[in-house]
C-alpha cells in the first residue's frame, strides 16, 4: 500500500489525541513508515482538534492534502463537517462520525444554528463515498457509565468494518500502551462492542 | 515510564518533534536544561519534567526565557553540557544575554531550541521569523524537518559546540515539534552534571578584549562555514529538469510529496546547516540550471542569499521564490504544489481551488476556543464589563490564558503585545488620555515581566487599575509550575512567592486580594480602585479549574452542581449572553445546565437577576 490517509477530529477533551496516537502507532507495528500532526496550546482551550495520520511505505508530509483522506474519523458531527474538504468523491472518502453534539459558544449563545443530520450528511455528500453517523457516545455511556472510551468503541467499529487497513492484534497493543493499566479491561470491552456495533 | 528514556539503541519509536529534541540531548550527555513554558516548545518542558529525575539531570522553569538562557549559559561555562528551550518570542526576551554568551563562548556544548509558530496556531503577536537571529547573534543554526532530524541534529550541535566553543540554535517550526514520526535511537549517555567554574578573561566582555572576541568569533564562523559545506544536514537528491529546488525545514516534506503528486522528479538541495549557509554546496547547484526555487516558510533569507550567490556564479540564473509562495503563513502540500504547477506547466489532476470554494459554501458555525467552565477569569471579566459599563475605558491586554478575553461576550484585550506589556502601554495611555485603564495579567506573566513595569506606574506617579488573575499555575502552555505554585519543575515543594507582599513591596497602596467567584465583591472593588488617582491592584486569586477538577476527581471528591428552576427563570439569557459558561445551553427557549459540565462555581448563580440558578440538592 502507497498510503493511507486518515484525519481524526474532535473537541479538545474527547479522546481523539489518544485515539490517533493509538492508530498511528499501530501503523508502526504493522511496518509502515508513519507521520502525524496535531496541534497544541491556544485552540485545546474548547476548541477544534483535527489530526492527520498518514501511513505507508515512505511518508514526507504530515498533513493530509486536501481531497486525499481515506477515512475521517469525527467524534462530533460539527467537526465532521469542518474537515470536509480532506475528503472527496475522487478518492472515495469514508466519513465515520459519532452522533455526539457538543454545540460550540457561537450557537448556545450568539444565535448561530447547528446543522440537522440530514444537512450535515447532504453537505458532506460532494466530499464523500459514504458517510456513517453511529451513536457511539451514546452506547458507551448506556453500557458503561460514562462517554469517555467511545473514542475506542468508534475504534472497534471503523476496524470490524474494515476501514482501517491494520491488523487488530496490532490496535490491541497499541491500545495497551496508550490508556492506563487499570482501564484496560474496560476498553477491550468497548472496542469488542465497538466491533459487534452493526 | 517515558519512551523518551526507555527506549533503547536501534530501536524504532514514533516520537514528537519536541520529545526528539529531548533524546537528542539525553543521548549527548546533558545535564542541565531549562526553559519559560511556551507553546509549540512546551512539550520540550514536559517531557524533562517527565524524566529528569531518574535521567539523574537538572531541569527547571524559570521565571522568563532570559533567566532560563543565563541559567544554561551558567552551566555551559562551568562545563556542563546544557540546553535552553522557549518559543520565538523568548528569544527576544533572552537577546540580551543570548549577544553576549557568543563572545563569552562555552566550555560545554550548550544548544538554543528556539520554536517558531508560522500561522500563529499558538500566538497571535506576530509571524515571527528567528532565523535573522542567528546573523546577529553570531551563532550557527541548524533546521530540521522531521522527528528524526531533531534527535540528530541535536546530537551533532552538541558535538559542533563544544569544538567551536559556541552555542547552537536549533530552530524548528510548529508543524516540525508537533509532528510524529519514527526514530531510530542511539544510545543515552551519561554526561556530567557537575563541572568547575574556571576563570576566563574571554567570559569578562569588557573593552579592549571584546573587540578581539567579536573578530575571533568571525574566524569560528568562517570554519563553521567549511563544517556546513561537507554536512550530511546539507544534501542534493537527484533529479532531472532544468529547475531545481532549494528547501529548508519541513516545507522539504512538501516538496518531496508535491513532485510525486505532479509525477516530476527534480533534482533537490536541501539545507539543514542553514546558518553558516554552504555557499560553495549552493553555488555548485545553482551553476546547472536556468532557475531555481527557493522554498522557505516566512522571510526570503535564503532565497536573497541566493540571488547574491547567482551574481558570483551564474548571472542569468532566474531566483524564484516570494512571489510564487507568499511570507505570511505555513505552507502545506497544497501551496508548493500551486508553485511547482506554476514554474514548471505541469498540472495537478484534482482542481484543488474548486474543491476548496465547495467547501467555503457550507458555512458551519465557528468554534472559537473559550474560558472553561468554572474558570476564575470569566468571573473577574464579568466583574470589570459590569463595574464599567458606560465607562470610557481601555481593557490592557496580557498574554495567558485570559488572551481568550478577546472574544464576546467579553472584549476586554483591547491591546495584546508581549508578556508585561499591558502595564507599560497601559500606563502611557492613562498619561496622554483622558481615559481610565483596567490592565489584565496573569501570575506567571507577572513573575515573568509584570514586575519593572508595575514598579514604572508606581515611580511615575501613574493610576492604572492593575487586576491580576493569579490561578497558581502557567494554565495555557499546559499547567506549568511559577513562583507562586510552591511547587518546582521536579515536583519538589518550595517556597510559595506572595504576589501580595511583593506588591506592596512595590509601593502599591491599594493592594485588594479577592476570590474573583465572588461577583459583587469583585464589581465594587474594581469600581472603587479603578476611580483612584493611584496605581492600585486586586489580586483576583483562585486557583486554575482543570487543576481543581483533577484533584477532586483524584481523591474522590464531588463537585457542587447548579442547575436553572425552569418555573422561576424568566428567560432573559442573562446567564449564557453574559458568561459564555460552556455549561449553559437553550434549548427550544429553556436555559439548561448540563451537569457533566458545570464546574460549580456559582458565578451563574450570581448574576442571574431572577435568582433562577441554585445548587442541586443531594439525592
């Protein structure tokens, strides 16, 4: 495989940091050369979070050109809607968004309106081959208590559906050594639910 | 543990640009490193943080970016190798002693990690451009491109350094320190971390001697220059094509993946070793083509470096750069492979430009980055604008995590220029003006360069109003330790510095300390001082909340939670127009507050002029 291009976005706080640490160095494991970028500081305060992961035989840039995404990977639907033009229908851009809205300063307070799912899938339509939207923070919080693994039940879900080309004995290490030891359980539970999520 | 520390020789880890640097060190035997928190550098902080102490090596924040220097400048002197790291602007703050330790020259290696931030993902002063730095400095500099490239290129500045006797920047850009990729360790070595101070007549810069020193440092940078030409930094990959490429820094990424992209092989000088420049190295390339392109994020310096180069060696050379690629900004793929399209008639199968406008249509609301919920300084900036209001007054902005004043519903940055700055230029407003300020600082800000300014308004017989948000922490780079935490970089207890006594200390008369949750006490006292025809000052002190919320969360602790009685609430909006709590949401014309949020801090429960918000009771 020449590459492979996947960008994760979320709201600072979320878990995407730690949910593209996982998947790149899980690239790593399987032998591809790896890059990624985030950014840090200023806009973590609430604000945006896309990452770019790029793995394959031999990686340059970090960041994902624009058209070029394979998979984008949104754990709030507004952010999906942010990273559209990574993807594309050229390159048959898969969309994977959590159904999870944490409505940004601009609406709750200054009158700006945030988008149905409906106009949320017809705009990310021209950009997309597919667009899933999942419940996922919904599904952990019901089975476990709390939303904050869904990161890894979106996770599980995006690899049973074959939408990241690794193998899973390689996400499961990489899962290991990126959350604590004592929530590691709790986690392959999610991702296994993740996995069975049709 | 830290892979940074752990991970042994040949082995392959996928390590940020900054956790590199870091390894670079620790495998050259450091034994000292210091540094002001400032992002995109700050990770550098917390990795040592991290490590230091099982790496058996000193590390700490100091109170600004020049202290830091001259605390790794002290080590470098008494033979300890060192290293300093901070931000582009701390560098300008560390000039004034950067200069001089040139012409000292160090008995240790010691290298300069200097961070600039094209596109100003985390600071809005200016588009700063370090690189003229090294020219006035008189000190080489290195520039890498990848993760690995920091790790090496550290290992050989430290190597350089102690040869030459001379400090090393290397400066890196945001996209370079935030970037993963994959190294390839050495091996960590265990370097001294304790040397001798021996006396030096080269150290005294003093007349006569700093005029031979000045001349001698020109002879170390005429060899490094020699260093520079052979480099394995500096490096042509093959290529055909009447146009060749000369890259520096992470825009080398671009170009290689652009020329794929547009299916062109051209050849490639790309430079590490970028101050000395290798003039015979680009000279020999350049002699070959008709033109080439200068690729180089913000300044031209390379590229008129070359133009002077092609008078010498190839007159009718074509020097392309700024022009086809703009100063302002970071580049990305998109913007050389826009140039390389231009330059060489090739084009690039997927119209980029239409994607883009497609997009451009959607128009999705903005997610600007706001105050947490629970944050002190949301308080005290409710406390000013409603102490004010009507008032002709000018809000002095600072740099912290306050910066985010400068969004609605607040607006109270009116100005921000550097750390400190909001007392200096708040006091020559209030001495040319007829208008009151109100200048907003945080602690760490102030125990960074909050000080002589402060002791200026009191000389100069000045009256700004002084407020400053003291959360016991360096919040924004990431919750680093200050002076006033009582708590040092390696997590050692220490003496806590009263903010209040030093302001008294100053002369400061009215010296006010207020919990900023307490609204009404806040908005009397500001409309009190802020009529005063002395400096006065509110220490509007509470710690950060994410550092709160961490605590309790860790010894179990609950929080208080609030919540709006629908039949009382009148629907006003008062709460989340005024606030902003990222807590506080309407939905079909009912205000809620989501209890996952709220942090408990009662300031909606003050303000709200119905008394509709309450504190839930325990079930």
């Amino acid at each position: 495989m020449k590459e492979f291009n996947i960008i994760v976005a979320g709201v600072g706080g979320q878990g995407a940091l730690t949910l593209a640490t996982i998947i790149a160095e899980a690239a790593m494991k399987e032998g591809y050369d790896v890059r990624t970028t985030e950014l840090h500081g200023l806009a973590q305060r609430g604000g945006s979070i896309p990452i770019h992961i790029r793995f394959g035989e031999k990686m340059y840039t970090p960041l994902v050109l624009e058209g070029e995404a394979d998979l984008i990977i949104a754990l709030e639907p507004l952010e999906a809607l942010r990273t559209t033009y990574f993807g594309s229908k050229n390159h048959k851009t898969i969309f994977l968004i959590d159904n999870y809205k944490i409505p940004p300063i601009t609406v709750s307070a200054f009158g700006e309106k945030y988008p149905t799912n409906d106009e949320i899938i017809s705009h990310i339509k021209p950009f997309s081959n597919k667009t899933i939207i999942i419940d996922a923070s919904k599904i952990v919080e019901k089975e476990t208590g709390s939303i904050l693994s869904s990161n890894i039940f979106i996770l599980g879900y995006a690899l049973s559906k074959g939408l990241i080309p690794i193998k899973e004995k390689f996400i499961l290490e990489a899962i290991k050594e990126n959350v604590p030891e004592k929530y590691f359980e709790l986690n392959k539970k999610v991702f296994d639910l993740g996995k069975k999520q049709s | 543990m830290n892979k940074v520390l752990t991970g042994k020789i040949g082995e392959k880890v996928l390590l940020l640009g900054n956790e590199a640097i870091v390894r670079g060190a620790l495998e050259s035997g450091i034994g000292l490193a210091s540094t002001y928190p400032g992002t995109p550098s700050s990770e550098i902080g917390e990795t040592y943080a991290d490590i230091a102490k099982e790496a058996g090596i000193y590390f700490e924040y100091s109170t600004n970016e020049k202290v830091a220097l001259e605390v790794a400048s002290g080590a470098a002197l008494s033979g300890v190798r060192s290293m300093c790291f901070f931000k582009h602007f701390g560098l300008n703050v560390a000039c004034d002693s950067l200069f001089p330790l040139a012409y000292a020259g160090v008995k240790a290696g010691m290298v300069i990690i200097i961070a600039d931030d094209p596109q100003g993902w985390s600071s809005g002063q200016s588009e700063e451009d370090t690189r003229p730095f090294a020219r006035i400095a008189h000190l080489p500099m290195l520039e890498p491109s990848d993760a690995q490239e920091c790790k090496d290129f550290v290992k050989k500045a430290y190597e350089l350094s102690e040869k030459f006797q001379l400090p090393f920047l290397v400066r890196t850009t945001t996209r370079v320190n935030h970037m993963r990729s994959i190294v390839k360790l050495g091996d960590i070595v265990k370097g001294k971390t304790k040397g001798k101070f021996i006396k030096d007549i080269a150290f005294r810069n003093f007349p006569p001697y700093v005029v031979e020193t000045h001349e001698e440092l020109h002879k170390k940078l005429d060899k490094l220059k020699e260093i520079s030409e052979k480099s394995n930094m500096n490096f042509v990959s093959k290529g055909k094509g009447s146009l060749g490429i000369i890259v520096t820094g992470v825009s080398y990424n671009y170009v290689m993946d652009a020329m794929d992209d547009l299916k062109i092989n051209l050849p490639v000088l790309k430079i590490g070793f970028t101050y000395p420049l290798p003039d015979e190295l680009i000279k020999n390339f350049i002699k070959k083509f008709k033109k080439v392109l200068v690729v180089e994020e913000l300044e031209p310096i390379v590229e008129n470096h070359v133009k002077m180069l092609a008078k010498e060696t190839n007159f009718k050379l074509k020097v392309l750069g700024k022009g086809y690629l703009s100063s302002a900004g970071e580049y990305n793929e998109e913007r050389i492979l826009n140039a390389l399209s231009q330059i060489t008639g090739k084009k690039y199968e997927f119209d980029l430009i239409a994607h883009k406008k497609k997009y451009l249509k959607i128009k999705e609301p903005k997610r600007i980055p706001i105050l947490c919920p629970g944050c002190p300084h949301r308080s005290t900036f409710y406390a000013a604008k409603a102490a004010t209001k009507g008032m002709d007054i000018v809000y002095a902005g600072d740099v912290g995590c306050y910066i985010l004043g400068i969004f609605k519903p607040f607006e109270t940055q009116d100005f921000i220029f550097s750390m400190g700055a909001s007392e200096g230029i708040g006091h020559g407003i209030r001495k040319t003006t007829d208008q009151k300020v109100i200048c907003f600082l945080g602690d760490s800000t102030f125990f960074h360069s909050g000080m002589p300014p402060m002791i200026n308004t009191v000389f100069n017989k000045s009256n700004p109003l002084i407020i400053i948000m003291d959360n016991r922490i360096t919040a924004m780079t990431g919750h680093q330790p200050n002076p006033g935490t009582g708590k040092n970089a390696l997590g050692e207890e220490c003496k806590e510095i009263s903010i209040d006594n030093i302001v008294k200390a100053f002369g400061v008369e009215e010296v006010r300390v207020i919990d900023p949750y307490n609204v009404n006490l806040m908005i009397s006292t500001i409309r009190e001082l802020v009529e005063k025809d002395k400096v006065s000052v509110i220490i509007a002190k509470r710690e950060c909340q994410l550092l709160i919320a961490r605590k309790k969360k860790a010894e179990g602790i609950k929080t208080a939670k609030f919540e709006i009685d629908p039949n009382v609430c009148k629907r006003c909006g008062t709460c989340l127009r005024e606030l902003a709590c990222p807590a506080i949401h309407e939905e079909s014309g009912v205000f809620k507050i989501d209890k996952n949020i709220c942090a408990g801090c009662a300031v909606c429960a003050q303000v709200c002029p119905n008394k509709a918000i309450h504190a839930v009771k325990e079930e």
